[in-house]
C-alpha cells in the first residue's frame, strides 16, 4: 500500500498541476475575445417616445444602497427608461426613499419614468425576489428588460451601450459583468479565490457559442428579450428558484436563446458582500441550492474542493517531483488571478490567500448545506422557505 502511494500520490498532485495550467492556458487564449462595451462600435438608438428598456429594480432593506441605484439610472443618458422598483416588504425606509424620489422624478418632469411598486405580502408557493420580479415584469411597457438589484450603480452611459450592443448582435439575452467593488482585504481575496475556482466551469467565451452547454445569468445585470422572457414562463416558472438568476442563464441557454457576456469596466459596480465573512453568509443559501438540494452530490464537491486545497500543500511538503506540482499548481493560479483580472478587478497580488481563502469557501459550502439540513429550509430576508418545497421544484442539475 505505501509502495502504491509513493506514485499514485505524487501522479495524482501532477494531474491536478496539468489541470490548472489547461485552465490558465484557456483564459490566456480566450479572454480576449470578450466584447468591452467601452471600445466597440455601435450604431446610435432611434429616437423614441416610449420606453427603449424597462429596468426591474427589487429592494427588500435596502435603505443604504437604493437612492443611489435609482438615481444612477434616473442620470442614464440617450435612452428612455420606464424603471420598476419594488419594495419588497421592506421594514425599513427603502419603500419611503422609492417615493421620495418618484415624487421629484414626477415634479421635476424627466424623460425616465420611475414606477413604485409596494408587495406586503408575499403570495403562496413564492420566494419573494422571484415574485418581485416577476410583479415588476408584468408592467413592462419595452421590448426589453433589465433585472438587477437594489446596491447597483450604473455609468450614464451603461443602459444605452448594452442594448445597443444587444440589437446589432441580435442576442436575447446579454450579461454585462460587474466591477465587483471590495472595500477590504478579506473580501478581495475570497473573491479572487472564488473566481479562480470558477475557472473550472465557468468559461465565458463558450457562452455565445450555441453548441455548448455554457451559460451565465447574473443578478447585477441581466437584460433579455421581453418576448424571450415570456415565453420561457418569466420568474413565475422560478417562483421557488433561490439562484433565479443563474437559472434563468441555464433556461435561455437551454432552450436554444442567444446569449452574450460583455466586458464593461466603469459601467457597473455593486458590493456583493462585507468582509469575508459576509461572503460566507451570502453563500448561506446559494451553495446548497447549486447542487439543487442533493446532498450526496453537494458533499462530493466539497469532497473535489478539499483536494484543491490540501494536494498542492501536501505536494510541497513532500517534496521531490510531488513538490515540483505542487509549485506548478500555484504558479497556474497566481496566472489565473493575472488573465482574469479583467473581470474580477482583483489584485493578482491576493492569490497569496488564495488557500486560506479556498478553505474558508470550503467552510462556506458546509454551512450552507448542515444550515439548510438543520433548518428543514433555507432562510432568505427573514422568511422561511421549506426544504421539501424547494427541492419539489428545484429540477435537474445543470
């Protein structure tokens, strides 16, 4: 048996090493090959009376971040606006801000419309940020809608360059990434760590290729066709979807819709979390939910999780070529770190955390799934949605 662990380990250390440098040569090749929303060339909006877009805004407390989202599309330029904002049975002031500020749009009479929507209570058989959006897109007066939430803030500039992009590509469906604000160094590298992670899965450069199976759906920024939108059944067919956003990617995608992810530096930015620990509570109800509520298989990615972490380590303290890997393995990382800095806006210098960061992401998956488990459900803005529920309509894996 130690005779067989003196190659098999130091092999399966290699293996893991070749892995990671496939996925920095990938990014390396084609990253550059995503559109940047700021350098390409567009033709010009035809004037128009009516709304262009309709921007669904859901707010459930968010009181400190909501005015400066709304006036940030209310400052939107060379594009009419219809803007939908929800409070989302909010107790705090974000349902008062949202008047305030329909009550000056309305005197000061400006060319985006704001709409207030108040939910008190959320209708059987619901999440509530589905069934937000879903009462929101229901009034949608343009061929188009853009979902996104309440803590983002958009460049004069952005709404007019993505649906512009949207119509000379004829897609259905466009994902602009955000810059991804991080205040602290916590964040940063749970961020960077995370991204690095994904590269495993997610390559953005495959999403525009109708063959594939990649997709992307982003909370921040999805703008789809409304016509696309309705006829895949909208958020009423994700009433009980905790990843809503993601899956409405893997439904458009699925169902044969045009998709595109652009580039746009300076166009969006929302702060996803606080600290790293407010990453870990973020992920309380989205990692569990990713493997669709399965446990076998969400402890089994946590099981792939742990050899990433603790192989390259392990690799290097043996030391021989097991030690070689190992180094390979972070030098492919601290790459990864480099070539997607262009969507992650993190400091390439943050993947000396990267382990550290890794094994708090690891700690994260774990809670959500014993959290869910303990709790018969998860726990999302104060309201309790069953377990049973969830997994009824949860669906297939990716």
């Amino acid at each position: 048996m130690l005779a067989a662990w003196t190659w098999v380990f130091p092999l399966s250390v290699w293996l893991l090493a070749i892995g990671w440098s496939w996925q920095l040569a990938q990014w390396l090749l084609n990253i550059p090959r995503l559109a940047n929303l700021n350098r390409v060339s567009l033709p010009i909006l035809p004037a128009s009376l009516t709304p262009q877009l309709t921007v669904v805004v859901p707010a459930c407390n968010e009181e400190e971040s909501i005015e400066a989202t709304l006036r940030s599309l209310l400052a939107s330029e060379q594009i009419r606006l219809q803007i939908v904002a929800v409070d989302d049975r909010s107790t705090d002031q974000t349902g008062e801000i949202m008047e305030r500020i329909a009550v000056q749009i309305l005197n000061n009479h400006l060319e985006n419309a704001l709409q207030v929507i108040h939910i008190d209570k959320l209708s059987p058989n619901w999440l509530g940020k589905p069934h937000a959006l879903a009462t929101a897109a229901s009034l949608a007066q343009s061929d188009w809608i853009l979902f996104t939430d309440g803590d983002v803030l958009f460049a004069p500039q952005a709404l007019n360059l993505a649906l512009r992009y949207a119509l000379a590509e004829e897609v259905d469906h466009l994902v602009l990434m955000p810059d991804w604000i991080t205040r602290t160094h916590g964040e940063a590298a749970m961020h960077g760590a995370m991204h690095a992670l994904s590269a495993w899965t997610m390559r953005l450069w495959r999403i525009s290729d109708p063959k594939t199976r990649d997709f992307l759906g982003v909370g921040a920024f999805n703008l789809v066709r409304r016509s696309t939108y309705e006829a895949l059944g909208g958020f009423t067919a994700l009433r009980m979807e905790v990843l809503e956003d993601l899956r409405l990617g893997w439904k458009l995608k699925r169902a044969g819709y045009r998709q595109r992810v652009v580039l746009g530096p300076g166009l969006a930015a929302v702060r996803w979390s606080q600290g790293a620990w407010g990453v870990v509570r973020n992920l309380e109800k989205n990692l569990f939910a990713l493997y669709r509520y399965r446990t076998f298989t969400a402890l089994f990615a946590c099981f792939g999780l742990l050899i990433q972490i603790a192989w390259p380590i392990l690799g290097i303290a043996a030391g021989g070529w097991a030690r070689a890997a190992g180094i390979l393995t972070y030098a492919a990382i601290a790459g990864l770190f480099v070539a997607s800095r262009r969507v992650t806006r993190i400091a390439p210098g943050y993947v000396v955390f990267f382990p550290l960061a890794a094994s708090l992401f690891l700690f994260a998956h774990l809670r959500s799934i014993s959290l869910t488990l303990l709790r018969g459900g998860v726990v999302w803005r104060g309201t309790h949605y069953s377990l049973r529920e969830l997994r009824a309509h949860a669906g297939r894996l990716w």
